[in-house]
C-alpha cells in the first residue's frame, strides 16, 4: 500500500470512529512518525518498546541530558535531536504524529498539554501527573483533541491483572467488601544524599539543569540526590513510593470495580512535613460503592515502606511458601483473591476455585496497543478517560502524607479537598516564569 493509499484508509477509519486524521506529517514510508521526550531509563524503554511495532519510526528525540540523548541517538541515528521539548513541539511538530513522554513527573503535564493541543497522540508514563489539577486538565484537553492516549501502566495489559478483572466481575468471590494492597519492595530510588545545601555541586557535561528543573522553581544541583533516578523522593518533583506505584496496583481493583475517584481519604501511618516525601505510610482511601462491592462505600488500603498489610484479613494460598514484597488482596463475600504483583491470581478457598476455572486470555502488549490503536482509529485499553480518574485516585491518597490522621474529603466535580484549606493547596502548583501553560500553571 502506498503513502497516499494508507492515509485515506486509516483518515476514513478514523473518522468512523470519530478520531481526526491518523497520520497528519508527510512521510514517504506509511510509517508512523513518532517523536520521544524522556530518552532514558523509563523513557528510553517506553521509546525502545513502541519503536518495536514495525509500523513505526522514531523521527524526534527529546532530553535535557546530552549523554541520554547520546545514547538515544545510536539506536535512532536518523532522528532529530532536541533538549528542550518546548523547542520540540513549536519548531518540529509538523515532522510526527504521535508523541512519547517518559520524564520525571513534574515535568509530564507541560509537553502533554501541548501535544494534545497540537493533537498529537500520546503515550505517557504513569502518573499522568503529580497533582490533581494537572490530571484533569490532561484529561480534558485529551477528550477536546479527540486523539489516542495510553498511560504508562503497563501492568494494565498483562494477562494477570486482566484474568483477576475477569474473575472478580464474574462474581468468583461475590461481591467485593474490601481491598488491601502492599509495596514494600526496596526504595532503591531514594537519594543518596537528603542533605539540602545552598552551594550546588558541578552540573555534569551536557546536562541543561534548568531545563531539567522545568517548571518548578530551580534549585541548586546536588550529586546523588536528583538527577538521574532520585527525583520521586522529592515532594517537588516526584511522588513518593504511593505514587510512584499506586498507578500498577490501583488498576486491576479500579476497573474490576467501575470505581469512580474516592470520596474521601487519611493517613494512619506515617508521614512527612519537609523536602521529602515519607519513606513508609498507610493510607485508608473510600470510594462509593457500585454493582460489584459489598456496600454502598467502599475501602481500600495502601501499605508500603516495609508496612506489612494487616494479617489478620490478609490469607495466603497453601501453594505459596512466602509473602511476596508487593499484591493486593481482595476480600469478597463468597471468597478471596490473592495477587501478588505481576503474578496470577489464586482464588481462595483454592479447592472452591480449580484450575480450570481460571480464564483462558492471550497476551497484549500494552505499547503496540497504543500504536494499534492509533492505526485502527480506536481508544487504547489505558486511555486517559481511565488513566485520568485512576491517577487522580492515587493522587487523593498522595496528599494525606502531609496531614497525618486527617480524613481529606475529595469532591470530585470541582477537583478539590472540600473539608481542609491547607490540602486543597496541593491540588494546583504554580509553574514558574517562563515555564507558564495557559490553564495549567
């Protein structure tokens, strides 16, 4: 098929389904221009894993750190090469279609936004963003774009998590009346150094460290305490261990159950007031119920930083001889499921619930999902109308680390903590000078 042939096919396609034009930049191969912002680590896996389909090409990559790019670029010689994506999208956005962005968290929502309203389709690392305003703006300014969007929860796709939603909707173990979730695998992102000096460190060659600092205010550069993994700890870049994973383990319990986002959340463990995010907490989030829980509310409770579950409610299948570091287990009114992370689910009573009961589901995965998706003129199985509410639910049971013991109550149409001035002042962060996003920050 030719270059003129494949655009009418997938334009019309698209317009079936509502989608604008799929392939929107001239390319004389039929592939799929795709650019990446965020080269490295995640980002770079994220880009390396959509550069797999074979209908795509990556022409643009993004970083602030020139050995990232560097190494980027030996992968992906033919691509142009930028360290500042503002740079990227207003001189370059004519030359792709689609859009990869795998960046530390706070700086997620400002290429995001524009690409959308330049309506690229985009894949973005999960969370969506570190505050609430930021996912809602991101979740609107998708739905206004009418592209293809895919969260970064690659988990979402395994044939695991997709046989539990399966189980648990087909009523396996009745209706659902709790779920309690725990990672308390190693932090091995926290810094090396948490001391905060004024006097910064040698800005290592190549990297632009005010780009890297984005929209939030600069602050000194310092060895082994941001760049490049340690950022998450950081409550001015990141968002701690909850949510850094509350994205994987929220989702299986969150699509199994049609959940909204929650009502109202508090933390019973743990903990932080400084630069820091705390380093172990509980977190007790409820939501309203609906047709697959026990009651009319619903709660779910976080444990991480080496914060065992309550084990009391907590059992464990015969077959397994030790307590994975990270699962959830969900407590239904005829059974119980007990996942750990990335593995399959054992339904308990185990002899209630034989092998072959167990549903039979093929592999997917979830980076040519999106590109499939994107050729099909189709929504993702991880677009941002569940990617949105799923992060903004994380997000909730995020800021209860700063008022320890206090219920946070969330309205959801306004987007704000409607009960606690101090923590509805968390929902929005200014962005700084130069860095300023019309109806962002």
């Amino acid at each position: 098929m030719n270059r003129r042939h494949f655009l009418q096919s997938t334009s019309a396609i698209a317009a079936s389904f509502g989608f604008p034009a799929i392939l929107s930049s001239a390319s004389p191969n039929s592939m799929l221009q795709v650019a990446s912002i965020g080269v490295h680590r995640m980002g770079g896996n994220t880009m390396r894993s959509v550069a797999s389909h074979k209908k795509v090409k990556i022409v643009s990559i993004c970083d602030v750190d020139a050995k990232h790019l560097g190494l980027a670029a030996k992968d992906f010689p033919e691509a142009s090469q930028h360290k500042d994506w503002r740079e990227l999208l207003a001189k370059s956005a004519d030359k792709f279609d689609a859009v990869t962005i795998g960046t530390p968290d706070h700086s997620h929502a400002g290429p995001c936004v524009t690409a959308l309203r330049a309506k690229k389709h985009v894949y973005l690392q999960k969370p969506m963003a570190p505050t609430l305003h930021e996912c809602r703006v991101i979740t609107e300014e998708a739905k206004k774009a009418g592209v293809v969007t895919q969260l970064g929860n690659q988990g979402r796709s395994s044939i695991e998590a997709r046989m539990t939603v399966e189980i648990i909707r087909s009523g396996a173990i009745g209706k659902v009346k709790e779920v309690i979730m725990w990672e308390n695998k190693p932090l091995n992102w926290w810094p090396k150094n948490t001391t905060l000096r004024p006097q910064g460190d040698a800005i290592p060659e190549g990297l632009d460290w005010d780009l890297w600092c984005g929209v939030r205010a600069p602050v000194p550069y310092l060895a082994d305490t941001y760049h490049p993994q340690n950022w998450r700890a950081w409550f001015d870049f990141g968002c701690g261990e909850m949510g850094d994973m509350g994205c994987h383990h929220f989702d299986t319990t969150f699509d199994a159950l049609k959940l909204a986002q929650p009502t109202r959340a508090r933390l019973t463990h743990g903990g932080s007031s400084g630069p820091l995010w705390g380093e172990k907490r509980i977190v007790e989030i409820d939501f309203e119920g609906t047709d697959f829980t026990a009651e009319d509310t619903f709660r779910l409770t976080w444990n991480d930083g080496g914060v065992d579950p309550d084990m009391t409610k907590v059992k464990m299948p015969k077959v397994l001889t030790m307590f994975p570091a990270s699962g959830t287990f969900f407590v239904g009114t005829e059974g119980a499921i007990f996942k750990p992370y990335g593995q399959r689910p054992f339904v308990l009573p185990e002899e209630s619930f034989t092998a072959d009961k167990y549903p039979k589901l093929k592999g997917q995965d979830h980076y040519h999902d999106w590109v499939d998706a994107i050729l099909e003129g189709r929504k993702s199985c991880g677009d941002f109308t569940h990617g949105g509410p799923l992060t903004e639910s994380v997000l909730v049971g995020t800021i209860t680390d700063r008022f320890p013991g206090q219920w946070l109550e969330f309205d959801r149409e306004t987007c704000k903590i409607s009960n606690h001035e101090a923590a509805n002042k968390l929902v929005k962060r200014d962005y700084r000078d130069g860095w300023k996003i019309e109806g962002l920050g």
